[in-house]
C-alpha cells in the first residue's frame, strides 16, 4: 500500500479520553507507512475544540485525513482546510450545519444500560462509574476498563449545546464505522448520521470504543479510507 509522501492521519479523541484511547491503531497505522499525529482537545466547548484541531492540521504538512471517535466527529467536521482529504467517523457524531450535538445524540430513545448523566456546577460532565461496564466499553477486560476510567477527562456542556458550523463532510468524502453493540451512541442513530453524510459505511460487532475492543475494524477503515484519498 503506497501513500503520498508525508500523508498523515490525526486522530481526534472523543468525551471521558485522551490520545491513549486509540491504543494499537496508532501503531498500526503507522507501520502501514502513514504519519500519526493524536490532536489533543480541551473538551471546553465545540469552538475550543475545533480551534485546537485546526492547529494541529495547520503544523503538518501535507495532506491529512482526520479519525474521529464519538464526540470529536462535530469536531472534525467543523475544521476547514484544504490539507484535509478526508474524514473517518468510529461511531461518531456529526450534527448538521446549526444542529447541536446533544440534538442529533437523543433523536432516539437511549439505551437501557446508557447512563443518565448531568454536568457538575462547574459545568463539565463525568463518566459514572458504573457505566464504564456498562455502556462506555462492556467488550473490554476489566484491566482496560480500569484504565479507561482512570484516564477520564471530562466534558464541558458548551461542547454538546454550541451550534455546528456547516461541516465539512458536506464536500470531502467521509467514511463511517458503525458500532452494531454501541450502548451510547445507537446503531440506529448511527446509520441516520452515516447515511445523512452518504459516507462510505462499514459494520463491526463492537461496543462504544472499538479502536480498543475491535482494533482491526478500526485499522482497516482507516487504511480503506486514505488509500483512497491519499494514495500514489
């Protein structure tokens, strides 16, 4: 599989993480023959957050195409730049131009396992505990749940009430993951976001982070993707 020369993937973290959720994809990916680059969001509002990632593209040279998990997928639609090939969403969310993020996330009724959760009176949101299993990553080992609560950064409410800016994948081909046992983000809420994008849609029997739990999933999208936008 041959790239364009200095192609790179910046992957974007969602809400409750950091750079270390993409775990193995990471190395992978690189050993395929892309550059990898984490863009480390603030999870202070959908404008910090769309800011930051726009940085992180602006360093790099040549092109990228941008992976987004879960909450990060607003983020990745908001950033506008002509380096940007392509976008990739793992079980992400992708509100419409003026849509918010909260909106397009409870379209559909949640899940029984999904936890009911509110921000605190600093105005950011924790991952319970308990959801970790339940909803969060219920594929993972116990040791990985471990790590995924230890490592939690929580989420402002700004990030999921702001407005979207018109969204990039409007007009750069997209591609989506659907996570078929997802407990936070629904299948169904899923392919109404995948199809809206007309994104290229792959499956995969996976919880909420399947670039832990079902990491080859993950890698052969990513792969799918930019050798079709990024290849010599």
């Amino acid at each position: 599989m041959q790239f364009l020369e200095t192609s790179t993937v910046i992957f974007v973290h969602g809400a409750w993480a950091d750079g270390s959720s993409w775990g193995t994809v990471i190395n992978r990916v690189a050993e395929a023959g892309l550059g990898v680059v984490c863009a480390p969001i603030p999870l202070t509002s959908l404008s910090d957050d769309i800011a930051m990632v726009r940085r992180v593209v602006q360093r790099i040279d040549g092109p990228v195409v941008m992976v987004a998990h879960a909450y990060a997928g607003a983020v990745i639609g908001g950033v506008e730049d002509d380096k940007v090939k392509g976008l990739i969403y793992i079980t992400a969310l992708a509100p419409d131009e003026d849509e918010t993020t909260v909106e397009v996330f409870t379209r559909e009724a949640p899940h029984p396992d999904a936890p009911a959760m509110a921000p605190d009176k600093d105005g950011f949101i924790w991952m319970p505990h308990e959801a970790i299993a339940k909803a969060f990553a219920p594929h993972a080992t116990i040791e990985e749940q471990i790590r995924l609560e230890a490592i939690q950064r929580p989420i402002n409410v700004a990030c999921i009430t702001e407005k979207a800016p018109r969204p990039s994948w409007k007009t750069k081909p997209s591609w989506y993951l659907i996570a078929e046992e997802d407990h936070m983000i629904l299948e169904k809420t899923q392919l109404f976001m995948a199809e809206r994008m007309r994104a290229t849609i792959r499956k995969v029997v996976a919880d909420h982070i399947p670039s832990l739990t079902k990491p080859g999933a993950v890698v052969n999208i990513i792969l799918e993707a930019s050798q079709s936008v990024l290849g010599s």
